[in-house]
C-alpha cells in the first residue's frame, strides 16, 4: 500500500480510503482525455486532406464521428447527418486535388507504392508500353451507327474446309479417324466395301492382261516379220491390238481413279490385291470437323462421310429482307459494313465480322437475300449450325466520340479509364457511356478527345486499383 493509501486510512479510516480511490480514478481519466486528444490533434496536422480507402474525406478537420474539445455529441450528430455528403471517391475529385494529396507516410499520395491505390493512381513503366503488355490509344471522333437486326446460321468457311464423299455406294467397314483429329493429306480415313470397286478392280485386271498379250504378240510378229513369214497385214493388225488394249487399260485405271483409288495403288493391283475394298483419304491437311461414318453403315453416293479443314473462320449467313436490301446495298458499296454476331452458346458475348458478299438473287421461299457475315473464330467457339442473331451496323451521319469497348470498365455500377496524367502514371476519370457496337463505345460524358486512354492491359491495372477489395471478391 502506498504512503497516501496509508495516511489516508489511519486519517479517515474505511470510509477514506474509498473517497481516495474515487480522487485517483477520476486523475487518471483526465490525463487519458488529454493525451487522446493531443494524439488526434497530431494526426490531424500531419495527415492533412486524404483518401481514406475507396473514399475520400477532403479537409483539415475532424473525420466524421470524431469529436474535437468543446463541441461533444452536437459535432458528433453533424458528422452523422453530413457524413455521405463528406466521403467522395476518387471519381469525384478532380485530377488536380488528387495529385496533390499527401498520404499517412508523409509522400505525395500518388508517389507512394503503398497507397498510390487509394487516389486511383497506378504506375506503368514505359517498358510495359513498348512491350505491349499495355497498348493506348486516343478517343476517335467516329460515325454513330444504326443496327439493323437480321436472323442467320453459321457455316464453315467453304474455302477452308473439304468435304470427303465416296463415289461408289458400298457399306463401311473400317474408320480410322475419330472427331477432332488432325490429319494429313492422304492420310486413310473411312474403308469401304464396293461391288463397284470390285467390278472396276476386275475390269482394269482383264484390261491389263489383254494388253499384255497383245504386247507379246506384237514382238512375236515382229520377229517374223523381219524373217519374211508374218506378213505386213498381219504385223499391224498386231499393232492396233496392242492400242486398242492400251486404250481399254487406261479406261479401267481412271475408273478406279474416279472412284476413289490412288493411281499408284492401282497399277499394283493383283488378283491377291483385288478385294473391291476402297480407302478414302484426307483431301488436305487438317482437323476432322465433321464425321458421319460409322462402320456397317451404307454409304451413298454424293454423302458427305467427313469433313476436314479449320474452322480458324466462319461464315454466318443472314436472311436480309426486300424491304432492307436498298440500304444495305448502297452502305456496302460506299463503305465496309460491320456487323455484331450474338449466338444462345455465349449469350454475353459478340462476335464481330465484316458483311463481304450479298446474294445477287431473292430465294423464292424464303422471299430474303442472304447475306455473308466473315467472323474470326480463333478460339473455335462458333460451331456450324448454330443460330444467330446478327447486327449489321449501317453507318449515320452523327459523329460521336468513341473508344474501344475494352477500354471502359465498370466498378459498382460506374464507368471509368484510365488516362495518362504525366510520366508513368495513369489515373482513372469517370465517364458516361452510350452505345456499343463493334468493339467501340460511345462516350458522352468525362472526356475531350486528347486525352491517352489505357485500351489493352486496363483490367490489370482496375485490379491494381481495387486491391482494397481484392480480398473481398469485389474487383470484378
């Protein structure tokens, strides 16, 4: 016990002793307040205005909800009331006060690697441009266009793909391919069984063998001929055999041919070799994007058994009506129409192609002119046969100014880029989008149109802005 506990009980007895520990209780209060308050007085001259997070409280006063001496709970109750109208995020500051603003470490907070983040700062060496990890382009004064909505089907680029058909009507016996397999040219695909094959392999056999012996017979009168007993009659009569073999011959080897069969392998057919067996094989090289045979199955004449090629483009046909055709028409000759592909598969993305050819003709059923829409399918995700909608984009005579749609991003429901400021920084700056079409958003709000925008790579930098979130799952 302390010399003022003990001094106090002798003194008082009990009943001092409590009043004495109420008097420390209540010093040792009063030096707490004062000490808190000289704490928050120091923070506040040194933090100065400031970005707290994702929102930004500017000023030199208290934060909301704090309390400076003398005011109690009516500053506390005008804090609350006042408190939305106080936290501003960086979209809501002008570019000026955000590069002035001075962070807990005592730097420009846009200097600072720590917490450049806050005022929607984020650094880019100039390597990471020149690389093209991150590509900048300006915003384009471009014409508005108008969509005109027409329905479609997507189809392989015949240039790119052949179809594998058999001309003799025979049964399957064998497929060496399945779907998706690349092959090469030449390469066995389906076998077949063919009575035609047979009767054709027998044909080119019995041709074959007259020829040679009329070839032998040619030598044997020629012999005796030059010993004076065969006469000249007889010697070309030997001589017309022989052709007219050679001509039967080389009909049944292009029969074969005709048919399917290699050349080479026809001309060492035998009768150990002859089975009316027929092996179709890869056009080109490839990847087999379509297979319909199936071993036991018929195969018909003209039936497209598979089908090889890339699928690396596409062709979408759309179905233009009458009504719509003298608009498109003229906009394809002046200039090269675009068009947005949308298919049920991926109903959050489009596809963007070029209109590169317009039937010359009306299909009488349909009473529509189709329409060919080329699309870039790199990754092999439009398939033939799918149903679409397609956009062509007619061309208006309203100018807008437009940046390419990867170049907006969206963070709890506001649109933003991000602009070059100076050196390697680029901040974000709010904007107002209008439509998108073909890759270009219109931009009606927040920019001049000399600005430097960020077009590839600006994900990457959301993400470096909101790492905040990160750890929440809400950088998307």
């Amino acid at each position: 016990m302390t010399t003022v506990g003990r001094n106090m009980l002798k003194a008082t007895g009990p009943f001092g002793v409590v009043l004495g520990l109420v008097s420390l209780i209540v010093l040792f209060g009063c030096v707490e307040e004062g000490v808190s308050r000289r704490g928050d007085q120091r923070r506040e001259e040194v933090a100065g205005p400031r970005l707290s997070g994702s929102a930004a409280t500017l000023g030199q006063g208290p934060l909301p909800g704090e309390t400076g001496p003398g005011h109690g709970g009516h500053d506390e109750a005008e804090a609350g009331s006042h408190e939305e109208d106080e936290e501003l995020v960086d979209l809501d500051v002008s570019t000026e006060v955000l590069f002035s603003l001075r962070c807990e470490h005592d730097l420009k907070t846009y200097e600072c690697p720590e917490c450049r983040y806050e005022v929607g700062v984020v650094k880019a060496p100039a390597e990471l441009v020149e690389g093209g990890l991150i590509e900048t382009i300006s915003p384009q004064r471009r014409a508005v266009t108008t969509p005109l909505r027409l329905t479609g089907e997507v189809q392989f680029d015949e240039r790119l793909v052949v179809h594998v058909t058999t001309q003799a009507e025979g049964i399957v016996r064998k497929v060496h391919v399945a779907l998706g397999d690349r092959v090469e040219r030449g390469q066995p695909l389906v076998e077949l069984d063919s009575v035609l094959v047979g009767e054709a392999e027998a044909a080119y056999l019995e041709a074959k063998s007259l020829l040679e012996l009329a070839r032998r017979n040619l030598e044997r009168l020629g012999a005796l001929r030059r010993e004076g007993i065969a006469s000249e009659k007889e010697f070309l009569v030997a001589e017309q055999a022989v052709d007219t073999a050679t001509i039967r011959t080389e009909a049944a080897l292009g029969k074969l041919v005709r048919l399917g069969m290699p050349a080479p392998v026809a001309r060492r057919l035998t009768r150990n070799t002859a089975t009316g067996r027929l092996v179709l094989r890869a056009p080109s090289e490839g990847v087999v994007l379509q297979l319909h045979a199936v071993a036991g199955e018929i195969a018909e004449l003209n039936e497209s058994l598979a089908t090889v090629g890339h699928n690396e483009s596409v062709w979408v046909w759309a179905n233009l009506y009458e009504r719509d055709l003298a608009r498109v028409s003229r906009a394809h000759a002046r200039t090269r129409l675009e068009a947005e592909v949308r298919v049920k598969a991926y109903p959050d993305e489009s596809f963007t192609g070029t209109v590169d050819y317009i039937a010359p003709a009306l299909d009488e059923r349909s009473r529509t002119i189709k329409v060919r829409v080329a699309l870039s399918n790199p990754d092999g995700l439009l398939l033939a046969g799918m149903f679409a909608d397609v956009d062509i984009l007619l061309p208006g005579d309203r100018q807008a100014l437009m940046v390419p749609a990867g170049a907006v991003l969206e963070d709890e429901g506001r649109a933003f880029v991000f602009a070059h400021h100076h050196g390697d920084y680029y901040v974000r700056r709010p904007v107002a989008k209008g439509r998108t079409a073909a890759n270009w958003t219109e931009i009606t709000e927040g920019l001049d149109g000399d600005e430097t925008l960020v077009a590839g790579g600006s994900f990457l930098m959301k993400s470096d802005v909101l790492r905040s979130k990160m750890g929440a799952g809400c950088a998307d």
